[in-house]
C-alpha cells in the first residue's frame, strides 16, 4: 500500500541524492522503497485491466 509518508521519503531521499548525495544505507531503503511503490502500482494496474471489459461494436444483440 502506497502511503504519504511513504512518497515524501522517496522524495526526500530523492532530493538528497541530487543535493547531496546519500549513505549506503539510504541507498537501501530508497531502493526498498521505490521496489514497493512499483509493486503497489503494478497490482493497482492489474486490478483495473481485469476489471476491464472490452465490448465490440460490431456484435449483433
């Protein structure tokens, strides 16, 4: 699940790694955390596509 807190730490770190640049361990969790933000989207996209019903238009009723 994607969280406020969760985008503006992927913010801050990202940020940071321009400003400044970060420790090896902020390289972890801005890893681990980017990981979870995809795979949080990925399942959003996936529930939305197998909801998705395609209808031709050319079918007779």
């Amino acid at each position: 699940m994607i969280t406020s807190e969760m985008i503006q730490r992927i913010n801050a770190l990202a940020r940071k790694q321009k400003s400044e640049g970060l420790t090896p361990q902020e390289k972890n969790e801005q890893a681990r955390l980017r990981q979870e933000y995809l795979k949080a989207i990925r399942g959003a996209v996936k529930q939305q596509l197998d909801r998705v019903k395609i209808v031709d238009g050319n079918q007779s009723h």
